[in-house]
C-alpha cells in the first residue's frame, strides 16, 4: 500500500505500529482505529487521509470476507442446527444486510477514487469551488491524498497480492479459531463449517466494543454456541471469555511495551489522532 508513494517501512517497525494499533482499539474502542494510520503517516511523512484510505481498502476487503462468513451462515443455521432458532436466521440477516450495505459502499468509494483520470475528485473538488480559497485548498489536499492512498488498486499485481495476503490472513484466523475450540470438550466436535459459523457472529459482534472489556464478541460468541449448538450458558460463556483474551487481549502486553519503546502513553494516543487530523487538513507535513 506504501509502494505508489515511494515509501516504505520495514516489517519489524509495521509490526511495531500494528501491535500499538491493536492495543488502542483494545483499550480505548474504535476511535483508536486512527491509531495505527497515524503511526504509519508520521514515520513515512504521509497525509493521514492517504492512510485512511488504505484503512479504509483493509477494512473493504475484510468485509467482503465476513459477508462471505454471513451468506454461509444464513445457508448452514437453518439446515444443520440440532434446533433452528427462527430469531438466530433474523439475527444473521439483520447483520448481513448491515454488513452488506456497508461492504457496498466502501467498494463503490474505492472503485470510484481508483479511477486512474481521477474523475471523482475532479468533480468533487469543482463542487467545492464555492468554499473559501483556504478551505477549499485543504478539501484539495486532502482528496489527493485519500485518491493517492488507493493507488496500489489500480496495479493488478499489488491488487493480486492485496487479495492474495487478505486470504492467508483469514485462513490463519480459521486455523487459529479451530484450534481453540478443540481445547475444550464441549466444542472440540465442532468441524470447520461450524468455525465459519461462529466467526459470522463473532464478526456481527466485534462491532460494538466497550474500551477494554469487550462485549459484542463475548455476547455473540455465547449467543451463537447456546442457541444453535445447545451448549450449556456456563460453558458458553468461559469459551466466549478465552476466545476474547485469545483473539483481542493477547496483543496488549507486546502492544505496550512497542508503545513505551516509542516514548507513548495512552494520554498522548488520545490526542495524536485530533493533533494529525488538524495538520492533514492545513496541508502541513507530520511532526516527528
């Protein structure tokens, strides 16, 4: 994603800002979803919204995963639950419609701002022109920089990679969830199908999150493995507990011990986010 910019960062120091991102979203919700865009702007001296574009790719391409997850869900729940729950197929529908709506928007941005003539910001920018000239330069500015963000779309071979690197990513995740539900004995029968499953409510329920506790996923992991796989609540809700700590709670320790190796503390992440945003917009290059 760096590549269309001539930049780049080596692997360790990207691990080190994605521990730290990780840890923020943990420990402070979604708005320390800035975090880790931030980081990678101010090392490569970037715009902040040409990273958030590349967040934004990132996320567009997990999406389309879980939809994938939901759609298999929708289609497994109803003919392989041991007692199908009406409220579970309403539950899996309501969130695809969510997610697909949201999915679809974000390609529709992405194909749009992908365009190589840059059409879309040509006519966003001249209904625009009606701004302040100092205004209408930062709208400018920040554009070009979301437009730039997306260039690494628009090479088939980074396109290729980008998909190819978004698959591993999630068999891994597969993989992982699996062999954690094969650590206890009332989910250790559980096959592949049912980890997919699983990750389709786990997914619906990652995206409500209370800072540093959780939630969403702990409920929806629970809600999934006591109402379609009749496991009993207690159990439900120990597996719900490690699947957390596991998947969410694990990053933390490497993430704030990369964030004091950096001179960070959660005081200054709450404020770097505000601080970027105002000098992106300015047009002004990061502050070391």
């Amino acid at each position: 994603m760096l590549r269309p910019f001539g930049r780049t960062l080596g692997v360790g120091r990207l691990t080190s800002d994605t521990a730290i991102g990780l840890t923020a979203v943990v420990l402070l919700g979604r708005i320390g979803e800035v975090v880790r865009p931030y980081l990678i702007a101010l090392q490569t001296e970037l715009p902040l919204s040409s990273q958030a574009a590349a967040w934004l790719l990132e996320r567009t391409l997990d999406l389309l995963i879980v939809l994938l997850f939901f759609g298999f869900a929708l289609l497994w729940v109803p003919l392989h639950s041991r007692q199908f729950d009406p409220q579970i197929h309403s539950v899996l529908a309501a969130g695809g419609y969510v997610f697909g709506g949201t999915g679809a928007i974000c390609l529709i941005l992405l194909l749009v701002f992908r365009s190589p003539k840059r059409h879309a910001e040509q006519r966003i920018l001249s209904a625009l022109t009606f701004l302040p000239p100092e205004q209408y330069a930062r709208a400018e500015h920040i554009l070009r920089a979301f437009s730039r963000g997306v260039d690494c779309t628009r090479d088939r071979t980074s396109l290729a990679l980008l998909i190819a690197y978004t698959g591993l990513e999630w068999a891994i995740i597969v993989a992982s969830c699996s062999a954690l539900l094969r650590g206890f004995p009332v989910t250790q029968n559980l096959g592949p199908m049912d980890v997919l499953v699983l990750l389709g409510f786990v997914s619906l329920g990652s995206v409500v999150q209370v800072p540093g506790l959780g939630g969403g996923m702990q409920v929806a992991t629970v809600l999934a493995l006591t109402r379609i796989y009749q496991v009993p609540l207690e159990a439900a809700s120990g597996v719900a507990v490690v699947f957390w700590v596991v998947s969410s709670l694990a990053i933390v320790p490497f993430g704030l011990a990369c964030a004091f190796h950096e001179g960070l503390n959660w005081s200054k992440l709450k404020l770097l986010s505000a601080k970027q945003i105002l000098e992106d917009s300015e047009g002004k290059e990061p502050e070391k």
